[in-house]
C-alpha cells in the first residue's frame, strides 16, 4: 500500500523511473542490509536516510514495508516445506513421552533404593570427611604450637630468669623472643601481649639494677673501712718484710711489693709477683681481697644490663657521678679526728677503701671508669687529704699521736702508691707533719725540762761508792782527772739536773729518728733533720726553760752559781751529742753540708743570763741590807764601832763569794766588783739623799767607821784573782770624799782641784757641796741649840765662818763646770 502511494506521485516517465528505482533499491538495499547487520553502528545510516533527499523517510518506509513483506513471504514458505517434519516430531514426543514417563518412575525408584541404600555410606562419609577435618586441623594445630611452644618456653624461661635476678640472661633471651622466635608466630594475640610486655619487662630490668646498684654502693661505702683496713694492714705487712729482707746481706736487689686485689701483687716496676713469701704466720694466713668482702656482682649485672639495653654510656655517667659523691663524702673528717690515733687510720681506711675499690672496677670492668678518672679522683681527693691533715695535725699537740699519723700517712701512701696513683705530694706533707711534731716535741720537752729544774736541789752530786759514779758517768760524760783520784764519798761539781738534761736531749733524737724512719730519705738528710730538731731542742726550748728558771724570784745566788757551773758542763758535753748523732747516721762531721750543733752559744747565753742574774740579785741583797741602815745623822760622837747592819753584810759577802769559788774566775772577780761598786755607790746615795737635810761630824765619823770596814773586807781578798788593790778602788771617791772631811782639807782640795796630783782627785765640787751643805746645817742646827754656851764655841763659829767661804768657793767651781 506504501508502494502504490509512492508510484502515484511521481510524473516521471517510465524509462528514468526505473533507473530511478534501480538506483534507490540499491541505496536502500544497503541501508536494510547495514540495518540488519548488528555490528554496524545504526547512527550513522539513520542519519543518511534524512539527509539524502527530500521524503526520504517516507519512501524508506515505503521500502521498509516492502522489505517485511518479503521477509514474511519467505517465512511462510519455509514454515510450508517444513511443517509435516514438525508434525512428524512432535508425534514422535507424544510417543516418547509415555516412555519417558515410564522411565522416569524407574529412575525414582532406582534413585530411592540407592538413596536408601547409601544413606549408611552417606553417613560413613560423612563422618570420614569428619574425621579427615579434624586430622587436618591437628596437624594445623601441632604445626602451630610447634612454633608457638618454643615461644612460650623462652617467655617461660624469661619469667624464671627474671624470678632468679638473672637480669643479663633474660635480657639475652628478650632479644631472642623479640628476634627469632615472636615474629614466627606474631599473628597470635599472645605473642602481641608478649611483644608488647617485653619493653615494660626491659624497663624494670633496669629498674631492679639501678636499685641494686644502689644497693652495692651503699654497701661499699659501708665496707670500705674495712677494705682499706685489709690493704693498709697488708701493705704495713709487706714493708715490715721488706725491711727484714733489706737487712740480708745474702739477698739483693728486692723490688718492694704492695697489696692487690687478685692474690697477686704490683711491684714498683710493674712485674707480677706471687704473694708466696712471708713469715709461716703470714703463709697460714689467708689474703683477703676486695671481692672477699664486697660482692661486685651488682656493678656487672648493671653494666652488662645497661650494656644490652644500649645505654651504657648512661649507666657510666650515672655511676662515676655518685662515686664522686661519696668521695666527697669519705674525704670529709669527723670534727674530733685529730683527738685519737684511731680517728685517722678511719679516715684512712676508708680513703684506702674507696680507691681499691675503684681500682678493682678499672680493672675488672671495661670503661666503666678509667684511669684518667681515677686520676681525676685522686688529686681532688689528694688536695682534700692534705688540707684536712694540715688542719688537723696542727691541733695535735702530743708527739706520740703525730707520730702514729706519720706511720699511718706512710702506709696510706705506700698502699696507694702500689696501685699507681701519685703519693709525692703525701711525703712532702711529712715535712710539715714533721715541723709540727718537733713542735709537739718541743712542748713535751719543756715540760720535761721544767720538770727537772723544779725537782733538782741545785748542789753537787754526791757520790758515795765507784757504783754510783759509774751509774752517772754512763748517763753523762764526765771526766775529770782531779775528782776520779779523790777517794770515796766525793761530789760531782754539776746537780742533778745535768745527766737528766742530757739523756733526755738524747731521747728527744731518738724521738726524731723515729719520724724519719720510712721516710724514703737519705742518711744526710735524715743527720740533717736530727741536728736541726737538737738545735731547736737547745737554742729554743732548753735556753727559754734556762732563761725562765733564771728569772724566777726563788732562785737563789747559790742555785745561780750552780746553774752556772751545770751549763758550762753542758756545754762541754755538746760535742759528744754531735758524736751521738753521727754514730746513729754514719754521717761524718766533716761533710761540706753538716750542720753544726748550736749548744755553745745556747749555754753561753744562758750562763751569761745567770751571771747578771748574780750580780742583778747581789746588788738586790746588798740593797735589802743598805734599807736596814738606821743611822742617827745628828750624832754628835760615833760610836766607835761598825754598824750592825754593814757587818751582816760584809758577812753575807764573805759567805757568797766563798760559793763562788767554784765559778770561772772571771765571774766570781767580776761579781765581787759588781758587789762593791754597788755598795759604794749605795753608801754613796745614802750621804747625798736629798731627804737627808743635815748631817753632823759625828754621823760623818760613825759612816767612815762603816767604810773602813768595806775597805778592810775588799783588802781581805774575798774572791781570788784581784791584783793589787784594784778591788779597794772601787770605794776610792767614798774614800777621798770621807777624808776630806774628816781631815778638814779644803785649803789643799781647793788650791789643788784640777791638778793630777790632787789626792782628792775623785771628789766632784757638786758633791762635796752638797754633803758640806748638808754638814753646814747640822752645825747650825747644833748652834742653835747650844746657843747658851755660845761664848765656849769660838773655835765651831770659825768653823762655820771657813764652811760658808769654802760653800762659795765651791759653787763657783760647780757654775764654772755647768757653764
């Protein structure tokens, strides 16, 4: 119908109209065939239909409308040819399907008697299949905890390590789970538990060492007493044996072993040798070592802990600071060490402690200190030690105690020294040390001195058989050839005191050398410091003690001369002192730098001293007896005799100089002048007292009387040695004085004054002024009172008449010497 549409509206002739439809049937020929092919794509040909010409979409309908038409056709006639086949089959179903039917019943009960018949099976395989499961998901599980099993026995492990405080194990086992065996099986929770704990655990590993560690150093700072106490007493050990060792001949060079930690010991050139010798005593006697009595498992376990954990070099810091600390702690002294011996060796031994113990751990552990540590420890702890030694050996004043420091600072350095640390500045600190116990000395042996002085009875020794004069002949050297042919009893000029003075200046060396023993020092030197420590002894301590004991008011003239007489004894014996010290040194006297004892001039001053003494304390008795003098100045006669009090003097003299006797000449003369020119001058004083107003002739009389008398006892030769009358002279300007007025001279005293030949030569015009002054007034005075009788005294007024002429005459002498 489309077809007849599209005919009807073209006008076309017939010819054209079929090229025309030939050539359309082509294009839409291909047009329905790229429509029916399913791979082309439809756009584009859709899109060709519209846009070719004009009413294309209608004919191309028209065309589409034929095209089914066609295709139906062609249908119908295949469906025609084949539809007695179809016919044919579906009567052939018919029949099969009864047969299907019937063998379809056959197949169910087929099936239900196999059903039936292998439900059994079914079962049984079923249980098969069971079983091959669970066999499988054992072998899964047993290959499972065959890998889990090592895991749980190392955390297992690690778990009783940790219970043992076997640290360093578990850490070792830590790195093995967390290593080897935790990620073989980390899928499993518990291993992440696990994994997961073990830091924690590694945390309180370290927790548990430092704690130790602490522990460990609160213990070592407990027992480092006794650490050092081992190695002092072993190291006095081993120089007591070296001593006894040095002694034999038979041995050589011996090189000096120290105490060690390992049994074995450190000789001064670095060889080991075995600590095998020593006495059976010492053999028997087992050496305890610093692991003897410190268990150093603590620092180990922490350092190796520490070591694992990969903080080593915390574990060190942390440990050297807390050493340093307790350093500080054992180098601080108590406040009363230097009241007791065993003050010091405390603080020694924990000293000592302290760096044997150090010296262990540079030793036995790698690093954890070193010996630029130690070093560093030891001259902070050497600059502490000697201060606090300065300061507390100057409160020592007894020397045995200074002495036991001395020992105790020589093995504390010979310890040390042993194990490499520098001990020099420790020997130069005995020098100090030693001033100060010479110093100790010193005040020891006042006290001794003073002593002796007290209890001596300052006479003579007495000696009553040969026994006893040897007893004192061994204790002090004396000799003198006069007394040992004297039979017994005798006396020994010196006291007492003098063999006493001399053992103990003896015992004081002794004392001195017992410091400079171990000291390391040469036999000069150590000559040097006895002769220098007996100086001081004589120039300080026994010259003060002679000065003071000199000076005290109960010492007596007798107890000077005695004094005087035991130090020239003394003196001489200075040089037996000095062969004392040289046999004790083997050093002889003559070498260049000797030092020279000192005691001459020691007992030179002293008996110098004890000289003025004398003649200080003789002019003191002679003052004592002149305030006796009771003379009666207005006398008018004297009485024909001495005064009592000039007679008990010169009786006195008389007596002490005959004490003098055993005095060097040259003292007792020098005493005896000393005596007399006191008295005189005294006398003299007395007549020109200015309180003494007036004096009469017969006063004048009564002193001359007194003055003859001293005259007679310097004539009378008290003290041997006087030529001549040199002793008179020293009464010569009493004497000239005295005649003149008793002579009533002064027309010759006058005419001749200024002349050499003047025998009033030693009468100054001041003072024969003022005693005819004075003389003046007394005949005054008497005048007045005899006024009475004036016309009998004549021959007094003439008197008084020259007295006045020759006052002037001897006034214008004295204004012609002051101007």
């Amino acid at each position: 119908m489309a077809s007849d549409r599209v005919h009807a509206a073209l006008p076309d002739p017939p010819s054209q109209i079929e090229e025309e439809n030939k050539e359309e049937e082509k294009v839409f020929g291909n047009i329905f065939a790229e429509l029916e092919s399913v791979d082309l794509p439809l756009g584009t040909t859709l899109r060709s239909i519209y846009d070719d010409q004009p009413n294309a979409h209608k004919r191309f309908m028209e065309k589409l409308d034929a095209r089914i038409r066609n295709h139906d056709r062609e249908i119908e006639k295949m469906c025609n040819f084949h539809h007695q086949g179809f016919v044919d089959a579906i009567t052939e179903l018919l029949k099969v399907r009864a047969d299907a039917e019937k063998l379809m019943g056959q197949v169910t009960d087929t099936d239900r008697r196999l059903q039936e018949a292998g439900r059994e099976v079914t079962a049984q395989t079923e249980e098969v299949i069971r079983c091959r499961i669970q066999q499988r998901n054992m072998a899964t599980t047993v290959e499972k905890l065959q890998l889990c099993i090592p895991v749980l026995e190392m955390y297992s492990k690690l778990k009783e390590q940790l219970e043992s405080k076997r640290y360093y194990a578990a850490l070792k086992t830590m790195e093995q789970l967390e290593k080897v065996f935790i990620p073989r099986v980390s899928q499993y929770r518990f291993c992440q538990i696990m994994a997961e704990n073990l830091p924690r655990l590694r945390e309180e590993i370290k927790e548990i060492s430092m704690s130790d560690l602490k522990d460990f150093l609160e213990s070592i700072r407990k027992h480092s007493d006794k650490v050092g106490e081992t190695a002092m007493r072993q190291a006095q050990q081993h120089r007591t044996f070296n001593s006894a060792v040095a002694k034999q001949s038979s041995i050589g060079h011996y090189t000096k072993p120290v105490y060690s930690l390992n049994g074995q010991t450190h000789t001064q050139n670095g060889l080991m040798i075995n600590d095998d010798t020593g006495d059976e005593e010492e053999a028997d006697e087992e050496i305890l070592t610093a692991q003897d009595l410190v268990d150093f498992s603590p620092v180990y376990r922490c350092l190796h802990i520490y070591t694992v954990l990969g903080d080593r070099e915390t574990f060190e810091n942390y440990y050297r600071k807390q050493r340093k600390k307790q350093a500080r702690l054992v180098l601080q002294p108590q406040a009363n060490m230097h009241e007791t011996v065993e003050g010091y060796r405390r603080y020694f031994n924990q000293i000592v402690g302290f760096f044997v113990v150090e010296d262990h751990i540079l030793h036995a552990t790698r690093g954890l200190v070193t010996r630029a540590f130690t070093d560093e420890l030891w001259n902070m702890a050497l600059s502490k030690i000697i201060a606090v030694l300065r300061t507390h050996s100057s409160y020592c004043d007894d020397p045995d105690l200074v002495l036991e420091l001395k020992n105790l600072i020589v093995i504390f350095a010979d310890t040390l020294q042993g194990y490499g640390f520098l001990v020099n500045r420790l020997f130069d600190l005995l020098f100090e040390v030693r001033d100060q116990y010479n110093e100790t000395l010193l005040k020891k042996w006042a006290l001794v001195f003073r002593e002796i002085f007290e209890l001596d009875n300052y006479s003579p020794i007495p000696v009553e058989t040969e026994e006893e004069y040897k007893l004192v002949v061994s204790r002090f050297p004396f000799h003198d050839a006069e007394i040992e042919k004297q039979d017994f009893p005798k006396k020994l000029p010196m006291s007492q005191s003098v063999p006493q003075i001399y053992t103990q200046v003896k015992e004081l060396i002794y004392a001195s050398l017992k410091f400079s023993e171990s000291l390391h020092r040469s036999s000069t030197e150590i000559d040097d410091m006895l002769r220098k420590s007996t100086n001081l002894l004589l120039t300080r301590t026994l010259s003060s003690c002679l000065q003071n004991l000199i000076k005290k008011p109960h010492i007596g003239l007798t107890e000077l001369v005695q004094i005087i007489i035991n130090t020239t004894h003394l003196e001489q014996a200075c040089k037996y002192l000095e062969e004392f010290i040289t046999n004790i040194t083997n050093v002889s006297p003559e070498t260049v730098h000797t030092t020279r004892l000192y005691g001459l001039a020691t007992f030179k001053d002293a008996r110098h001293a004890a000289e003025g003494e004398i003649y200080t304390k003789l002019n003191q008795k002679i003052d004592e007896f002149i305030q006796l003098a009771d003379y009666e100045w207005g006398m008018a006669e004297s009485d024909g005799r001495a005064s009592g009090y000039l007679m008990d003097l010169i009786n006195f003299l008389r007596s002490t100089f005959q004490v003098f006797t055993h005095l060097p000449g040259k003292v007792a003369q020098t005493a005896c002048m000393s005596a007399c020119k006191h008295l005189s001058t005294s006398l003299m004083q007395m007549l020109l007292d200015t309180e003494l107003k007036q004096i009469s002739m017969g006063a004048i009389q009564q002193f001359n009387l007194d003055v003859i008398q001293c005259e007679l006892f310097a004539s009378s030769e008290p003290v041997p040695g006087f030529q001549g009358d040199t002793l008179q002279l020293a009464f010569i300007d009493l004497r000239q004085l005295l005649d003149l007025f008793m002579v009533w001279d002064w027309s010759t005293y006058l005419a001749d004054y200024g002349q050499p030949t003047n025998k009033y030569l030693r009468v100054n015009p001041a003072t024969a002024l003022a005693l005819l002054e004075k003389v003046y007034r007394g005949m005054k005075d008497t005048s007045k009172k005899n006024n009475i009788f004036s016309q009998f005294r004549k021959n007094d007024r003439d008197k008084q008449k020259l007295i006045e002429t020759v006052v002037k005459q001897l006034r214008s002498l004295v204004n012609g010497m002051s101007s």
